[in-house]
C-alpha cells in the first residue's frame, strides 16, 4: 500500500473513532457526509458515489461505518483482486476491525495497525494468513515477490500438506509457522538476481542494491536510465532488488536521477563530497579528475558503495554513456533506501485559502501531508488543525516574514520536506513572491538545488465575489493599500489608472490602526470617475465566525467603519446588483453575454 488512506465517516457517531484513526495513519484525511459529520477535512454529499470514486481511483478506504455499506458500494466494482485498493472496515466505536478487500494488498497490515491503535484485534480472514501467520504474498518492506500470480497455488499446496525449502536469508519466514524442510517439494527463492520463478518456487528480491550515478548538467534521462537499466541487466541483476539511487549533492536537482529513480520506483538519496571520498580506497576506477572537479575521486562508484554500507561489494564498476557514469554496489542484507544520505530537499509554498481552512484546496492538503516541517505565522498553522498533527511546527511572529522564507530553505537545504503556509493565496500579498525573491539573490548554492512547488488558496477577493454574487464577472483588478511596502504616490497612480480603465477593484489592506485615510483617499478617487450608486462589496472575517458580507455605495459606504480583516471590492461602471424574491441583494458584473445572445436574436 503506497498511498495514503481516505477514513470515511457517515455520521456523527463514527467521529470520534474516525479521527483518532486518521491521525494514527500518515498522510490520511478524514471525509465527511455533508451535514452528518463536522470538521472534516473534506466533505462529499452521495456516499455510494463517493466511495466508487476512491475506489476506482485507487485509493484505500477506511469506512467508519457498518460493513454492508462498503460492500453494497463497493460490489459492481469488484475485479481484479489483484489491482483492488485496500478497503477496512471499522465500527463505529471501534470495536471492530474487519479488512474486506485487498487483503494481501495492504488491507490485513492496515487492518492491525488499525486494530493496535483501537486495542482490538482485526479480524484476518485469509487462508495463509489464519493457517500460517504470514502473508506470502505481502512481504515485508525491503522484500518484493515477483511472480504473485502463482501464490494461489503455492499456497493451495501448501494447505494440501506440501513442505517448502528456502534459498537464502529470510528472517522474517523463520517466525511464521509455515512448514519448512530442506527436502519440501515447494521452494521460496530470496535473490538479487533476475529469475521470474513458478507454480512450485515463489522468488522475492531483496532491495540489496544501491545505484550510484553521475551525469553531466542537464544530461537526458531516457540516456541515464538506459544505462542503468544496461548495468543491471548484464549483471543478471533484478530492478526489483534496487534499493536507491545515490549521487554527489551537487546533483540533487538534476532531473535525470529522479528520473531514474521514479523508473525503478526507489528514493534518490544524495551524499557531500566527504562522504564519496572517504570510499576512494575501495573504487575500482578512481580518477583525479573528478576529484579536481567535485572534490572526490569517484561519484557513481563512490555513491553506490556509501549506500550498500562497509561490506557491500561492488558488483558494477563504473560504466559510462556520453553523459552519465553509472555504478552498482550490493548490500549484504536489505537496507532502507531512503535513510541512507541526503532527499533534495523539498519547499511547498501553500496558501489555505480564506477564513478557517474551508477554502484550501486538495492540493494544498496533499502538500502538506508531505511535509515535515510547517513554518508559518502562528495562527495559520492553528488553522491547519489534524493536517498539522505528527509536523515540526515553526511558529512565527506576524511580520517576520523574511525570516519565515529564510527559515523555510534552510530547514529544506537540510533535505527536509517544509510547508510555507500563507493564508489567502500565496501569490497574492503573500509569500511565494518573497521566496523567489530571495532565491534570485541567495548566496547559499544548496538552496538552489531545492525543488520547489508553489500551491494556491481561495483568494479573498475570490471568496467574497462568491458570497455576494459574481461582481467579478468582467475584467477586475487587486490593489493593496498599505503603504509599508509601496509609497502611497505609487498606490495612489495605480487607484486613478484602475478607475480611469473602469475595472472592478479589489482593495486589500484597506485600512489599519495607524492607516486611516487610504481608503477615503481612494473613494474620493473613483468618484471623480465613477457614479456614487456604484456597487460596494465589504466583506469581512471572510470564513470566520462573524463572517459579514454587505453591500453599499460608492458615496455611502463609511471607510472609517473598515479594519484590517476587511476586503472591500468597488465595482466598475457596469456593475449591477438584484434583488431575489426571497429579498437577498446579489451583486454581479455583467461580460455581455446576454447582449450577444439578444443581438443574435435580432438579426
């Protein structure tokens, strides 16, 4: 199971045990029946529907509610056991853990964890599973079965009474209770090498390799994974035995190793020049001039064989294609790919959206499950709630925001995955811009080698205009008016070219404690260009208890009665508002569309 689950609750009831299992599982996320369930992370209004589309999307299902509902969900969609996602199911006071589908795709191992976190015991019902206290077919991490079409059989033979003999280490086969002799008729192979095994002989690939790779800037991923796959191949070695691949940190960002690494499916891990060093005496090809280059004698070789450990032996020296060297070391027993040297280092710059969290998108949520490290003004990561629960939180004063981007790539240099978290949208008055800003000046060389994603958030001016209506139904603009950053002349030339061009206007920042005639200005502004009736939006706590959205006029409205946590949108000379049989007052600026449609007809 490679992705995180989705735990579903129908009612209020199934709450209290959903959460508690969603925070116990990594990356999971909490969906709520709208209406039946609070403060869920995401809401869907047709469950039956909801469950198909996380089931055909392949995502595993953590249903905190009875049985018969996932499976009469559930049921059309059965094919394949072999491609079916996990699917749990919990009661709703967690008394029971029953795994229904994708047993030996992750559904048992989900169904204990589950399980220990409840103090309960899941309710395992496949046959190897009750019969021999293992799953033959869901190895422990670090192992791979490479022909899992014959596991039915093998495992009907073995229930029929057949004994089995195993080649190689296995440590975790000597714990089950399966019956093993070195004269069985069935056999469980653990190997490196490529071998695509049978009815009678289940082979499993231990992740024993390390993949050490150089390149060239900017050299082309078809030709680095061309050679990799090469290397292994001539050495009758399995791409399912990979562990990792493993270069110099000057290559972090080179896009050729994630490449290669995505392919086989494994972490790229990165070391200092030191550490690749310090393996010299083992390389079989040291050269000075890759020493005189990066400051070590060998990058592909040298990587590979910091990876595998002090008694790998090197079973690949260094080959090498026009632009990338590439080198294997195998590890006497399987290690972890992906704690062994250095991640690129990861920044996701996220904004929440506006008000309480409703407004983020999936995206946003996803990037920060990813992270480990949250930096961010304190109150936006309070508003993060269970998506913030098992992150290193950097909590920082409002108006530090240079040393919350600052922060932010030295954490992520470290090889961490850290969240910059903005309210709003990040590139709007937020703190993507600072980030690149700092970027195209940064002295420091790791923080270059970073990748970097930016996610973006409901804006204000966004979750206003919706409230209200559409008054940003025709060509709009934003303009901050705090002077802290911008002299007020420059706000002020931005104001009379907006009005002048008759856009509808987004004020943000509209006023402060010690700002309080921006706003007058502004107003004054506009009506030497626009009718005092024109239509003016305030909306204020925008998702927040005591949201308030109302509408004035251009000459009516008071900028005194306007705060900080106020966004005023002013609308451009075709501006329109209407009035609902039910008395609400909408707010909406036509395109033309009804024009074309009414000129249309004429002709």
């Amino acid at each position: 199971m490679s992705r995180a689950p989705v735990v579903v609750g129908l009612g209020e009831n199934a709450v209290p045990t959903a959460r508690r299992v969603a925070m116990a599982l990594p990356g999971a996320r909490f969906h709520g029946l709208a209406g039946r369930v609070h403060r869920a992370d995401e809401y869907f209004t047709d469950a039956m529907a909801h469950l198909r589309a996380l089931f055909e999307a392949g995502v595993p299902i953590v249903g905190v509610c009875a049985s018969g509902v996932l499976i009469r969900a559930l049921a059309p969609k059965l094919a394949d056991k072999q491609t079916e996602p996990p699917v749990v199911a919990v009661a709703e006071d967690g008394s029971a853990v029953v795994p229904l589908l994708g047993g030996h795709r992750g559904a048992n191992d989900l169904a204990r964890r589950i399980g220990a976190v409840l103090g309960v015991a899941a309710a395992i019902t496949t046959a190897s599973d009750s019969c021999f206290g293992i799953a033959l077919d869901e190895p422990p991490t670090g192992y791979t079965l490479v022909n899992p079409a014959d596991h039915k059989s093998f495992v009907a033979a073995l229930l029929a009474g057949a004994k089995l003999r195993v080649e190689g280490a296995a440590p975790w086969l000597a714990a089950s209770q399966l019956p093993i002799d070195p004269t069985g008729a069935l056999t469980i192979a653990i190997t490196p090498r490529r071998e695509p095994g049978g009815p009678t002989r289940l082979v499993y690939h231990p992740r024993v390799l390390a993949v050490g790779v150089g390149c060239e800037r900017g050299a082309a991923p078809e030709e680095m994974l061309a050679l990799a796959k090469a290397a292994l191949a001539d050495a009758e070695m399995a791409e399912a035995a990979v562990a990792g691949v493993y270069s110099l940190d000057l290559k972090a960002d080179e896009p050729s190793i994630h490449v290669l690494a995505a392919a086989f499916g494994v972490p790229a891990r990165f070391f200092p020049a030191a550490v690749l060093e310090a393996e010299t005496p083992r390389l079989a090809n040291p050269s000075d001039l890759v020493f005189a280059e990066v400051a070590c004698h060998g990058v592909a070789e040298g990587a590979a064989l910091a990876a595998a450990g002090p008694d790998a032996q090197l079973i690949v020296p260094k080959r090498k294609s026009a632009q990338a060297t590439v080198a294997v070391a195998a590890a006497q027993t399987p290690f972890d790919g992906a704690i062994i040297g250095q991640a690129q280092g990861r920044l996701y710059v996220v904004g929440t959206g506006s008000g309480d969290g409703d407004r983020m998108t999936p995206e946003t949520a996803t990037l920060i499950a990813e992270a480990t490290d949250l930096i961010g003004y304190r109150l936006y990561l309070d508003l993060l709630g269970p998506l913030a629960a098992g992150k290193i939180r950097h909590d920082f004063a409002l108006g530090d925001e240079m040393a919350r981007v600052q922060a932010a790539l030295a954490l992520a240099a470290e090889g961490r995955t850290v969240a910059l978290v903005s309210s709003g949208d990040p590139g709007i008055y937020a703190m993507a811009s600072l980030v690149f800003e700092v970027l195209d000046g940064a002295a420091d060389p790791a923080w270059r080698r970073l990748a970097l994603r930016v996610a973006p958030g409901i804006s204000a001016l966004q979750a206003a205009a919706a409230r209200i209506g559409a008054p940003l139904g025709h060509d709009f603009c934003a303009i901050s008016l705090s002077d802290l950053l911008t002299p007020w002349s420059v706000i002020e030339r931005r104001i009379r070219a907006a009005a002048e061009g008759d856009f509808v206007i987004a004020f943000y920042n509209p006023a402060s404690q010690r700002r309080t005639h921006q706003l007058g200005r502004a107003r004054d502004l506009l009506l030497m260009q626009r009718r005092g009736d024109t239509p003016v939006v305030i909306a204020r706590n925008l998702g927040r208890v005591g949201e308030q959205v109302t509408v004035a006029t251009l000459e009516t409205f008071d900028p005194g009665a306007i705060d900080m946590l106020t966004l005023v949108l002013v609308g451009s000379s075709s501006t329109r508002t209407v009035v609902r049989g039910d008395g609400r007052l909408w707010v909406y600026t036509p395109r033309g569309y009804a024009a074309k449609h009414v000129m249309a007809q004429a002709r």
